[in-house]
C-alpha cells in the first residue's frame, strides 16, 4: 500500500488557514481582556497591596500569547508559500517562453506574443516587420569545431542581435541557427528598417574567438511586412524564409525583402529537390566528358567529367539549374559520387594516356572519409589511380585546411593527381599552392574568354603562367572558344586547355566513339564515326 501522504489541496489550505485566523483573532480578544487585569493584580502584587493575579486568568493570559505566536508564525511560513509559489509559476513560465541557450523566446512563444504585436500595431495605424536570420556555414562550425563551439556562436550571436535591435523588439531563436526579430515602426519609416537590418548584417560579419580559435560567421536576412490583422505569424516566417533563402542564393550575407514571386521560386527549388532524391536511385543523372587538349599540338590528352540530369519529363538539364539546390540540401556529397563512379566504368576502358578528371565539390572537402570513399570507388571500379584528376576549387579551402590537407595528401598517396580549379578567384592562392601537393593549375575561364578585350585580364593570365613556370607546375586554361584565343595561349606557353573551340561535353557514347576514332580504347567496341586521322590525335578545329 502506497503510504505516500496526498499533498494538500488549495481549498483544504485555504480552509485551515481561515481556523488558524479565526483562533488567532480570538486569542487576541482574550489577550485584550485577560491582559489588563492580569498586568494590574501582578502590579499590586509587587507593591504590597494584593495577593498577586488569578493563577487562571495567568494561564489563559500564557495560552494567549502562545496563540498569538503560532497565528504570527503561521502567518510568516503562508507569506513565504505563496512567495515560493509565486516564483516557482513565474519560472516555469520563462522556462516554458524561453530558449535557454540565448534568453531570447523560443517558438511557442514568439507566435504568441507576435500576433498580438501585429493587432496592437494595427490598432495603431503601424506595421510590423519580421526579421529572420540564418547565420551562414554554421553547421561547419559544428562539424569543424564541434558543439561547444557552435553554443557559443550562438549565444554571440544573440548578443550582437540584442545590441542592434531596440528594446521594444521581440527577439525569438525558432531552432537551431535561425533567429527572429519584430518591431512595429510606422509606415513612413520603412528605410529605418532597411537601415537596422544592415546593420544587423555587419553586426553578425565578424569573427568569434573560441578557445583561441577563431570562428567567422555571417548571416542572410529575410524581412517580411504585415500591415493589417489579417497577416498571421506563421504566414510572416514563412515568408522571411522564402526571403532568406533567395538573399543566400544571390550571394548571402545581405537582406532582402520578401516579394510574392519569391514564393514560386521556392516552389521550383523543391521540385528539383524531390527530383534529385528520386532520380539518384534511377539513374538519371549522368556523366558527360569535355576534351581537354595539348594546345600546342591539339593532341587528346583527357575529359573533365561534367555532370547532367536527363529528366524523363524535362530532358538534359544543365548543373546550373540542379548542382546548387544539391549543395543547399546536402544531396551534392552522394550524387557527386554515384556519377564519378559511372564515369569510372567508363573510363576504364580508355587508353591509359587519357586522364579523367573530376570535380570536388566544396562540401565534401569537409568529410573527413572523402579519401577513403574515392579510394573505394577506385578498387571496386579497377578504375587505374594514375589516370584520375581532382579538381579542387580555391574557393573551397578556406573552411578548414588542415582537413583539406589530409584528404588530398591521402589521395596523393593512393596516385591522384591534384588540381587546383578557377586559380585567381580566390583571396589566398600562393598560400594554397605552397600548403597543399597540387600538380596542376587550371586559369578560370573568366580570365581566358576576357584576354582578348582586356589588358588586365591578359597580364593576369601571363601572371599565373609565369608562376606555374617557376613553380614547376603545368597550366590548363579553360573556357577556350577560338583559335585566336588558342594561338595567344600557345605563345604564352600554356600547355593544355579545355572549350569549346576543341569540343563541348558529350555523352559517354559519343565520347567512346571520338576514342575509337582515334584509337584510344583499349577494347574498342564501338565504331569510329570520325574520319580517320592515322597517328594525328588533334582536336583542332579548321576554319
């Protein structure tokens, strides 16, 4: 039998301390009576002249005191109860409102407290905006520097966005690394909101220092705008968000406000997600081969894989449209390796003189069992190590170098050749180049296709030719659409290249029969349908 006492309920409290009351008003009744006389017969008592107080009246003159005592101490533990109480529900509500990282609300709250911002702005002929903010590659931080880390970026976070905003702005953490903040403001006033969230945006551009480390974070802004009751909270945060994620397509670390035909976009972005998860597992996403050359001599030497998507219902969509929304999503790391494996079994069967080469994106430079699951593709395709190329994009070290430094270490042991793609682009590319064991520099297309119309873009070109010279490092220029490009590249003394000048991306079965063609299969098994060149490999276009 459970002999746990029952706690006491209000009203059986309430009701014991009504008795207590009750006995103690009497006893102080009694003590008003019983007092004087008591007091009186002890005075006479001492004087000489009585025979001292009644021992009864004594008695109940102690009871009374006693009571009056137990009715004060009463008094004092019922203050202190409902003192406790009274913290205790006060507590429970903040925990309840609260996210205990930052001190800002958490999302039951903020829904709360901004539909009745909006009514009260209504009300008064103002507008709210609503502030949602999306703190940039923050979840490299955590992968890179762990959970700790990313806590205190958070709590950073908040006290950067706290110092911006007025005090009469909702501050709300919805989860994770998004933030929400509202204010009512009048309608005129719409560039002091413009102007607070720019300043925001600043606040949060600046690095974090956490166990001598030091974190960078940046933030995207989406804003959204009620201006009458009927705007509900959810609608508002949704349409931050669809803001949000369009300022981190163009570019992030910037605000933008939310415009209705954002909200179709977004649509569009999901359907290509849902499309990517469904066509992985059939297939739809294949490789595609673009020449790379000897420029000099216009002979074969190998093929960039470039990936495609051969819809069933849309045809061959180009990576422009679909590689981004797999890099948002986290999608890029397994389809990046499902095509570079198709691209395997079909490049094994090339001549050994034709490199593959292949694209990195910068997510899976932070998998720190990238090495290994590309080494595994190699053992279980037979695909030769010495004729794979990876292309490492400058833009992608910047996170977490000592990472990238394994990775590519642990692929040059196992015979990978590396190159360093879109060389000039990037803020630290001698610093790269001494760090990390490339074997190839690619000049990005931009300088190539601007060289023949700009001085600037020349003389950077000449630049990094000169540098691949001294550093012992052969050049491959991209984006080669003329001869007249190709002739001024030859002078130069770059030594391959890649365009269309030499050939776009083809298709495997294309591709195969350009090697037949050319005799660089090494079971030819489809046929040529090239003219016959002999021993002449180029691909040199004539006029």
């Amino acid at each position: 039998m459970n002999s746990t006492p029952k706690p006491l309920d209000r009203s059986e409290g309430a009701r014991r301390d009504i008795i207590t009351g009750g006995i103690v008003v009497a006893a102080i009744l009694l003590f008003i009576g019983t007092g004087g006389n008591v007091m009186q017969a002890a005075v006479r008592a001492l004087i000489g002249i009585g025979g001292g107080p009644d021992r009864v009246l004594a008695t109940a003159l102690v009871l009374n005191i006693a009571l009056i005592l137990f009715g004060w101490r009463r008094y004092n533990d019922l203050n202190r109860e409902i003192r406790e109480r009274t913290e205790a529900e006060q507590r429970a509500r903040y925990l309840a409102d609260t996210d205990p990282l930052t001190g800002f609300l958490n999302r039951r709250a903020l829904l709360v407290t901004g539909q009745r911002m909006i009514a009260e702005a209504v009300r008064e002929e103002r507008e709210v905006a609503l502030f949602l903010l999306d703190l940039d590659h923050f979840k490299t931080v955590n992968d890179i520097h762990g959970h700790a880390a990313g806590d205190r970026v958070l709590q950073v976070a908040a006290e950067r966005i706290a110092a911006v905003l007025p005090p009469s702005a909702a501050k709300a953490r919805l989860g994770g690394d998004e933030f929400v903040a509202m204010m009512a403001f009048d309608p005129a006033a719409r560039g002091d909101i413009d102007a607070l969230a720019a300043e925001l945006v600043v606040a949060l551009d600046n690095k974090i220092i956490h166990d001598a480390q030091q974190i960078h974070i940046g933030a995207s802004l989406g804003i959204a705008l009620a201006a009458d009751a009927s705007v509900t909270m959810e609608t508002m945060v949704r349409q931050a968000d669809i803001a949000m994620y369009h300022g981190k397509d163009e570019g992030r670390n910037r605000h933008i406000w939310f415009e209705q035909g954002m909200e179709m976009a977004v649509q569009v972005r999901n359907q290509i997600e849902t499309g990517i998860r469904e066509g992985m597992p059939r297939g739809e996403f294949v490789p595609h081969f673009e020449p790379q050359v000897d420029i000099a001599s216009g002979r074969l030497v190998g093929f960039e894989m470039l990936m495609r998507w051969d819809s069933p219902e849309y045809g061959m969509i180009p990576p422009e449209r679909f590689i981004p929304v797999a890099e948002e999503s986290g999608l890029i790391g397994e389809l990046s390796l499902r095509v570079i494996r198709d691209a395997m079994e079909i490049a094994k069967d090339w001549d050994p003189s034709i490199i593959l080469a292949v694209n990195i994106a910068p997510q899976q430079l932070k998998d720190p069992w990238f090495s290994q699951k590309l080494t595994k593709l190699l053992v279980e395709t037979g695909f030769p190590a010495a004729q794979l190329e990876v292309e490492i994009t400058e833009s992608s070290l910047f996170d977490n170098l000592p990472l990238v430094r394994s990775i590519v270490t642990s692929l040059k042991n196992q015979g990978v050749s590396l190159s360093l793609d879109d060389f000039g682009t990037g803020y630290s590319s001698l610093s790269h180049l001494r760090a990390l064991p490339f074997d190839r520099i690619k000049i990005d297309r931009s300088f190539v296709a601007a060289m023949r119309g700009s001085p600037d873009a020349q003389a950077i070109v000449v630049a990094i030719v000169r540098l691949g010279e001294s550093l012992a490092m052969p050049i491959t220029a991209e984006g080669i659409e003329d001869e007249a490009t190709a002739i001024e590249l030859t002078r130069l003394g770059c030594s391959k290249g890649q365009g269309w000048y030499f050939g776009r991306a083809a298709s495997a079965a294309d591709t195969n029969r350009l090697l037949a063609g050319r005799g660089l299969l090494r079971t030819p098994t489809l046929p040529p349908t090239v003219p016959d060149v002999g021993a002449d490999t180029s691909l040199r276009k004539t006029a």
